[in-house]
C-alpha cells in the first residue's frame, strides 16, 4: 500500500497569515492538534497544540511574558500561523511505501505527517494522519497476520472481526448505542465498551455517556 492510498481530500492545513484564533477553532472543531503550514503552497512548517503552548508559557521557561506580566490580550489576537511555526520533522511522497511511513508516525509529537509532491516543489498535496494508520491496522490486522505469520487464534480472529464490524456501524449509523451494538454482535455490554474505549483512544470512535442510559458510540466527522 501507498500513502497515495490514503492521502486526505479535502486536508486540514494553516496559511502562514492564519490567525491564531482560527487555527484554534480549527483544532477544536476538527479534534485535531497539529496541521501542516503553508507559504503560497509550498510547505514551511508545522503547528500544533505544543507549539502554542510552547510560545504562551511564562519567559522564564520558554515564551512571551513574566509570572508578574500579565499576556498582552490584544498582542495574542494579532498572532498567526508563523509565529507558532515548527520546522518538519518529517515528510513523505505519494508513492513511498505505507511500511515505511509508520515509524515516522509512531512517537512523533505531531498527529499527522505531510505529503508533499516532491523533494525539490515541497508543495503540499495532503497529510497522512495517525488515526488513518491505524483504522487499517485494526480492520487488516487478521488479514495481513494470516498471510505472513501463520492463521492466528480463533479467539483473536474473532476479536479483530468484531472490531471492524464495530467501526463499520458506527461508521454507517453515524451514532449508535453500546448497547445495540451488543444485541447486534451477539456480545456482552461489558466487552462492547471495552473495545469502544480502545477505539476512542486511538481516535476512531468518540463515546458520548448519558445518564441512566447506554453510552453513545459517534463517528468522528473528520475533514482533514
């Protein structure tokens, strides 16, 4: 498989005028925490959730303003894109190898890694994030086990089978209960939830907890 494979279209990306009020509505709505930065196309830079962070910390330790001083409210609303900007830590093309792209995404501190058209353009063509990497893990895993090391348990086959089922549903449904899902799996409430949690904290679902009532698997609307 190619990163072409799963590149993103349409791509959540920041121009270096952006404001910083936008880039965090952005983050929020989006429920991301990084996003490539471009200059008339050509990719700069990175920003991220800790790299805002990084620049609004007290001088002492790496930002703007003293404990005394209090952050300039109107300096911050004047703040954009290239003056939280990251250098890339790492980038990939269209036609590399996924296999080859899953240590760049693995303990980085950004949830996505650019694409770009080439070496010498550098122009942004789209990202590739962490969550996509791992929605085929999860739903290939079996597959991919069978053919390279041997059929695995039936137990784990089985598991990994209801994983994928689960994120179709909720994929399809767009919201669904934890409890239909059971019914409709034919498991235990208690296991069903116990793979929701696994699956939100990877990004894949979002888990909505009402009171005296299931909780409510949601699909991530998710733009780039």
């Amino acid at each position: 498989m190619k990163v072409k494979d799963i590149l993103r279209a349409p791509y959540t990306y920041f121009d270096i005028n952006d404001s910083l009020k936008y880039i965090v509505k952005t983050f929020n709505d989006r429920h991301i925490g990084s996003a490539p930065v471009v200059k008339e196309g050509v990719l700069v830079g990175m920003v991220s959730d800790a790299s805002i962070a990084k620049k609004l910390l007290p001088k002492k330790f790496f930002g703007l303003w003293t404990y005394d001083e209090p952050a300039p409210i109107s300096h911050i609303k004047n703040m954009c894109a290239e003056d939280f900007i990251e250098r890339v830590r790492a980038f990939v093309l269209p036609d590399d190898d996924m296999a080859d792209v899953l240590p760049l995404v693995v303990g980085k501190c950004y949830d996505c890694i650019p694409v770009v058209e080439s070496k010498d353009s550098m122009k942004l063509i789209g990202i590739v994030r962490g969550s996509d990497i791992m929605r085929i893990l999860l739903r290939y895993f079996a597959t991919y086990e069978s053919g390279v090391t041997g059929a695995p348990s039936p137990d784990r086959l089985q598991m990994e089978t209801i994983v994928g089922r689960i994120l179709a549903m909720v994929d399809l449904e767009g919201s669904i209960s934890r409890d239909e899902v059971a019914k409709e799996l034919s498991i235990s409430r208690e296991t069903t939830e116990r793979i929701g949690v696994e699956l939100e904290k990877h990004g894949l679902i979002r888990i909505r907890y009402k009171l005296f009532s299931s909780p409510i698997f949601e699909k991530i609307e998710r733009l780039g």
